[in-house]
C-alpha cells in the first residue's frame, strides 16, 4: 500500500496540519475509491496507524483510501479557538481530501480506538450524512457521572443520542482485560434502552496495540458492507 504525508492550512485550527493518507496497491484499479477516517488515541497522533497498526497492510488490497488525520490530544471536538478539530475534520480535511485525490462520491466510514473510538462514533451520531458506518475499539466512553466541565463536552454528546434516533450502522468491541470495558458495557445498555440498532463483542485482550490489530479484520469487513449498501 501507498502511503503519503499530507500538509494544509486548516481554517478550523487557525494552522497548517498534517495528515497521512494510504491508497490500495495498483492492482486493485483506478478508483474512484471511499474513504475510511481511522481517529488515534489519546498518547497517539498522525502516524499510529502507520508504526503500530497492521491497518494499512490488511487494507492494501481493498478499495479504500484511509485518511489518518492529526487529532492532537484527541478530544476530536471543537472545545476552543485553537481546538476546533470536530470542525477540523468534517469541513476542512473533509474538503482537502475530496479536492486532492480520486474518491468516490458519497458517505465515507469512520474508526478509531480509545479517544479516537469515542470520536469515531460521536462523529458518526452528528454528522450521519457524512459517514455510513462507525466502528470503536475498546472507546473511551466516560460515563456523565464522571466528568466535570465544558472541556469534556465530546464525552457527553455521546450520550444524548435520542430515543430510536436513525443513526448509521455502530460496532462496538472491547477487551476482557481493559479499563474501558465498564465503561463499553454502560454505552451499549444505553443505546439498548434507547433502542439505537448497533453491535457490541468482547474478546480476550486489554488496551493495546495487539488486541486492536486483532479487530481489524473484522472493522474492515463491517464498513466495506456498509458501503456496499449505499
């Protein structure tokens, strides 16, 4: 797989940002291709995925264009002038990406893990025009309960989903052994009670690059017959 490094002025952070992008080897065809937004964690940034994950080689021959932004300290929300990367994301590399390179008309798909789980399927919840799919590994789902202040603002939207709400297509997953996995659980029930359609497993493993790097597989299954489907 191909993968490139990626600078532009972002009208949303007020500052040049970077982004890594990958494209399928040449056999898989011309394109146009859809776009899969992979969100790093919180410790992470631009080239997670690049130096830790097995994404980019399990992706080499599907017809997707994985879009790696830089989230800074992954709260994937706009919290400040200087922290608009909500807006970030959905308009300006939004914009970029579809300007730059051959991609597919159309929703794209979203993934992440820990913070980067969380935005993933905060963004999918606001922007379901945006994105056909969302999928989370091991999310950083604080509970309401445990936050405090207006910084924390990405972690409560995540709970004011309404009731029945049309949203696209959630998988959840988390690991036996992680520190988010009571907190994955409450997420799920709640969507349950609110009769939100999406899907929750959990497997051996804790918060690490090795349990994530077993899900791929199935996250890239999942958003692939998700697009399939628009």
């Amino acid at each position: 797989m191909n993968i490139g490094q990626m600078q532009f002025n972002s009208d949303a952070l007020g500052r040049h940002v970077s982004y890594e992008i990958a494209f399928p080897e040449l056999e898989v065809g011309p394109g146009p291709f859809s776009l899969l937004f992979q969100l790093h964690g919180l410790s992470d940034d631009r080239s997670a995925y690049s130096r830790y994950s097995t994404l980019i080689l399990k992706a080499r021959l599907l017809p997707l264009i994985i879009v790696m932004p830089e989230g800074g300290l992954a709260h994937w929300a706009d919290l400040g002038p200087r922290e608009r990367y909500e807006s970030f994301l959905i308009n300006d590399l939004w914009d970029h990406v579809h300007r730059t390179f051959h991609v597919r008309p159309g929703r794209a798909v979203i993934g992440g893990h820990s913070r980067g789980g969380n935005g993933a399927v905060r963004m999918a919840l606001r922007h379901p025009d945006k994105f056909c799919s969302a999928v989370a590994h091991s999310g950083a789902f604080y509970r309401p309960e445990e936050l405090s202040g207006p910084d924390e603002q990405e972690h409560y939207d995540i709970w004011e989903v309404k009731p029945g709400a049309s949203v696209p297509p959630i998988a959840l997953d988390c690991g036996l052994e992680d520190q988010f996995l009571s907190h994955n659980r409450a997420y799920s029930e709640h969507l349950t009670r609110l009769g939100v359609a999406h899907t929750y497993a959990e497997f051996p493993g804790g918060h690490t690059w090795e349990y994530w790097n077993d899900r791929l597989d199935t996250a890239l299954a999942f958003h692939l017959r998700n697009l399939a489907a628009e």
